[in-house]
C-alpha cells in the first residue's frame, strides 16, 4: 500500500491539486481513457457533481470505487 501523492489537475482554468496513492491514481486515468476525455475533464465532471462536504479526492476515489462495483454487478 502506497501513501497518498499530491498529483496536480486543472478544473475549469484553475490549477488544484488532489492527494491520491497510486492505485487510486492509475485507476481515475483508466477510466478517463476508457471515457475518451482527459483526465482534467473526468475531474471538473466529478467535481460538478461531488457534495460539498466531501473533498475532490474523496469524491474521486468514490467514483473510481463505484465505476468498478458497477462494472463486476451482475446484468
């Protein structure tokens, strides 16, 4: 298990910053590729839609967890 890095990203013109480990990391890219959008935009959508409450790493790892719960629950 890796400790969170700080990766950078830019949503909406503005640089931030996410600390997430590696797995995490290579995940959210995979999914963008698989998307076909950059990763900047994978972001700015998860962080239109993320509650307020909860940071942009977070929500980043929620959303990479619940892409592969959906993708391994039966049809």
């Amino acid at each position: 298990m890796t400790r969170p890095v700080k990766r950078s990203l830019t949503l909406r013109g503005h640089r931030t910053s996410v600390s997430l480990e590696d797995d995490f990391w290579r995940a959210f890219r995979e999914i963008a590729e698989e998307k076909d959008i950059p990763i900047n935009a994978l972001a700015a959508e998860i962080d239109a839609e993320r509650d307020l409450k909860a940071g942009l790493a977070t929500a980043i790892r929620l959303y990479v967890l619940n892409h592969y719960r959906s993708k391994s629950a039966p049809s």
